[in-house]
C-alpha cells in the first residue's frame, strides 16, 4: 500500500507529444514564410478579398494621427486636414530623401521598385489618403498599393445567397 | 535479495525514454511560435492612377463607368449621364444594390475593363475598399453548385475626386 504510494506516477505523455511535434512544425514553416508587411498594431486596415501579395515597396503608414514613412514619423493628421495643399511637403521632401540619400541594401530595394504602399486605417478620411497618393505620384513614386485585410468572401453577397 | 526482485521488475517494465527535456523544450516553442505565428494576412490593392508626368489621357474610352460615393449615397454615372442613384440603407452605403448593377452592366459592356470610384473628401477609406471591391468583382452561388466563384468585373480601377 505505502510503496505503491510512494512509486511516481507515471503518464503517458506519447499522444501530448504527437500533438506538441505536429504544432511545432506547422508553426516553424508558418513563421519561415516571412510577411513582407508586419500587420501594425495601432491601425486596423480594412477588409478586402483581393489576393495579391504584398511586395517590397516604401511604406506609408497613416494612422488616425500621424503619417508615418518607412517608420519615421513625418506628418500629423490634423495639419493635413488643416493645410490646403494638394501635396503634403513633409511627406514628399521624406520621400524624395529616400531616393537621394540611399542607406543600406533593403532601402536600395525598396526605392528602386519606384512603389508605395499605404497602410491606412479604416476611420481616415478619404481627402487626406488622396494628398498622401498625390504627393506619393508628385514625387516620382508611380505606382501605389493600398493595403489591406484579406477576408474570405464579400459579406453581403454571401448573406443574400 | 531486495536487488534482485528490483532488477527482475525492471525487466519486465517496456524500456522508457526520459522525455523530460524534449517535452520542456516542446512546451516553451509552442506558446512561443504561437504568439510569433502571423494570422491575419496582408494583401494589396493595385491603383490605376493617372501619372502626374503623362499629363491628360491621350484618347479617352468611349465608355467610362464611375461610382460617385457621396454623404448621402451612392451615384452611378457612365462619365456624362447618371445611371442610377443609390441612397444609403440604414445608414450603411447599399452595396448590394450596385453590385448588381455592376453586374448588369458588366453583362451589357463585357470588354470594358475601366472604372473609377469618385468620393468626397469626407468620405472615410474603409468605404472606398468596400466600393472597390464590389466594383472589381461579385461572388456568384451557381445553380447545382455548392461553391461559391469569384466573377471578376472592372478590374482596372482609378479614383478620384466627386464632382
């Protein structure tokens, strides 16, 4: 009776590591294809079902706030919307910046590929996203990416059938 | 004596691997993989934007479908007279509704590729996409087919200001 309480318990733990191998590896080869984009934390991108991969391209970022280039903050909202320019000086003089003055081999890419994406949150208006694309285009920048979300399917279409 | 009895038990027991330090390992990768493991995918949307070096279009097409999103609703026109207007249902742009004429007109013009989405500066991005994606493509449920298939529309789309 008292040795058998004394004996440790012994699992079976076969099936838990089955479960904990499989995970590990979809989880490794998941994490080695690496996003071209990190999904920012403080904007949510809308939702679309378009399936075209992301490319390395110079990042806008403009969240409700603040616009941010290749992660360096350049422009607040609010000036944007308070200015009347067509092109927002700030934003392009960064921009130009980057394609004079190249540092290091992943910014030679990126401002070689002549694009933009813009990371936009849902809530910014539409006049401010289309200064930041004048002054994207203005500044030699041609061709321009909108990012977002991938869903599934378009929701109402899928509610009606 | 006592040994003796130990070493036949042992016999008998199936031979065991000490599994410790693989399960601690396993333990630590796995929440760590599954915070790093990336979920929600990024995909683009490519703009068909008139260059600001190519100056006006050489020759415009004969037909060019625009889907104005105003405050109060939505407008189709074909560049010079309006198709159909649109209001907002419940607050909410009736996407529905221009999806199916979209397709109508999809039906009626089948190689035209061109579109634009004019907004008001007040109008908020995420509308744009949603117009966008209607306007680009429609899901379809066929008859005697479970699935549901992705009809692409006008595809080349360029945005701009409402008038």
């Amino acid at each position: 009776m008292s040795r058998n309480r004394l004996k440790p318990v012994r699992m079976n733990l076969t099936s838990l590591m089955d479960v904990f191998t499989i995970l590990v590896f979809f989880l490794l080869v998941n994490s080695a294809n690496t996003e071209v984009l990190e999904t920012p934390k403080q904007i949510t991108l809308p939702d679309s079902v378009v399936e075209e991969k992301p490319r390395e391209t110079v990042v806008v970022f403009v969240s409700p706030d603040q616009v941010t280039v290749q992660g360096e903050t350049v422009a607040f909202v609010r000036d944007i919307l308070a200015s009347n320019d067509p092109e927002i000086g700030a934003i392009g003089d960064k921009l130009s910046e980057l394609s004079d003055k190249v540092i290091g081999l992943k910014t030679q890419a990126v401002t070689q590929s002549r694009e933009v994406t813009i990371l936009a949150d849902r809530s910014v208006p539409f006049s401010v996203v289309k200064r930041v694309m004048s002054t994207c285009t203005g500044r030699g920048y041609e061709r321009i990416s909108l990012a977002v979300l991938q869903k599934a399917s378009q929701a109402p279409q899928s509610a009606q059938s | 004596m006592a040994r003796q009895h130990h070493y036949r038990r042992r016999t008998k027991d199936p031979a065991e691997l000490d599994m410790t330090t693989f399960l601690n390992l396993m333990v630590v990768l796995v929440p760590f993989l599954l915070i790093t493991a990336v979920f929600s995918r990024i995909t683009i949307v490519e703009l068909n934007l008139p260059s600001s070096a190519a100056g006006a279009a050489p020759s415009e097409p004969a037909l060019r479908f625009e889907v104005i999103v105003r405050e109060q609703g939505l407008e189709i026109t074909n560049g010079t007279s309006m198709i159909a207007k649109l209001p907002k249902v419940e607050g909410e742009y009736d996407l529905l509704a221009l999806s199916e004429l979209v397709q109508a007109l999809k039906h009626d013009h089948p190689d035209e590729q061109d579109a634009s989405v004019l907004l008001e500066p007040e109008i908020e991005y995420d509308h744009l996409i949603r117009v966008m994606d209607a306007v680009r493509s429609a899901e379809l449920t066929q008859p005697g087919d479970e699935g549901i298939t992705r009809v692409a529309l006008f595809t080349d789309i360029s945005i701009g200001d409402a008038p």
